[in-house]
C-alpha cells in the first residue's frame, strides 16, 4: 500500500505513516491511539451507547459490593454513598453517554475537536467537582466540622461558574493548539 492510500485511511494531511489508527483530533503522526482504545467506536453511532450501559453495569455491580461490605462494617458514610450513587445513577449515565458520544464525533470527524474538546472538560470537571462538594458536605455533616461542610457548599452553589471558567480555559487551550499548528 503506498503512501497515498495510507494518507486516505486516517484522514490526517501529511501523515505518510498511517497504520488504519486513531490520531488525537489536529496533530499528525504523534500521539497516536489504537483501535483498542475505544473498541466500540467500530460499531458506530450505538458503540458510545453500549459503553455507557456497561459502564453502568459496573458502576451497579460495585455497589452491591459495597452494600454486602457494609453490612458487616455499618458505616453510616458508605450507607450515605451508595444512597446518594442509587438516587444520581441517571446523571453518571447521562455524562458517560454525553462523553462517549463526544469522544465518538471527535474520532470520526476530527474537526469537530475544537467545539468538543473545551466542552468534554468542562463537563468532566464540573462533574468531578460536584462529586466532591457532595463528599466534603457529607464528611463535613457526620463529622460536625464546618470547615469541611462549608467548602462543599461553596463548591455546589458555583458549579456553574466552575463550568464556564473550565470551558473558557478549554477553548483558550484548543485556540492556542491549533494556532502553533497551522504555523508549523
């Protein structure tokens, strides 16, 4: 196979080393991820979907886990962990789905990276940073300490702000790759 037809498999302009791998969405050759690396990205739109239930599976799996664990170490954390797992398992689903599809679109149209990617880390982080505030709200409750209970407080009442500051910061980042690639 020569180089032209190698070029055409990935996409990627100036590659001349393609294998039929994903590339990381704008750079070409360098940071390459296999196909192993989302193998449900072959079975197209359904492959994020998929993911996602089995994701969910596990997620479910692990709390049964730690139910049985707890009922010999009753702790009164963990039962409140689980309990607040079970009431919010329709958002881990929804970011898994929203994520997975993200991911998806940017490996099959790279061009849709400059949207996606800002926007992938925002909600990734904001979801992260939500999980915290309930934990340090929650550690902070049983334990009687202000000092923890206060700073997952200010944490959930800005979530929205956090939201935006991260995607500004992403679109800023994605800006500035894309400006260094086009002069190189």
């Amino acid at each position: 196979m020569g180089d032209t037809e190698k070029n055409q498999d990935c996409g990627v302009k100036k590659c001349g080393t393609c294998t039929g791998e994903w590339h990381f969405p704008g750079e070409t050759g360098a940071r390459r991820q296999s196909a192993w690396f989302w193998p449900f990205g072959l079975l197209g739109l359904i492959g994020p979907l998929i993911g996602s239930v089995i994701w969910i599976i596990f997620l479910v799996a692990g709390i049964w886990i730690l139910r049985l664990a707890n009922i010999v170490f009753m702790s009164g954390f963990v039962a409140l962990l689980i309990g607040a797992v079970v009431a919010n398992l329709q958002w881990f689903f929804a970011v898994s789905l929203f994520l997975g599809y993200c991911g998806y679109f940017i490996r099959k149209t790279p061009s849709t990276a400059a949207v996606l990617w800002p926007v992938m880390g925002a909600v990734n982080f904001t979801f992260a940073m939500w999980i915290i505030s309930w934990v340090f709200r929650t550690v902070g409750f049983s334990a009687g300490a202000t000092w923890l209970y206060e700073p997952g407080i200010f944490i959930r009442a800005n979530l929205i702000v956090i939201f935006a500051f991260v995607l500004v910061l992403g679109a800023i980042s994605m800006a500035a790759r894309q400006s260094r690639m086009r002069k190189n």
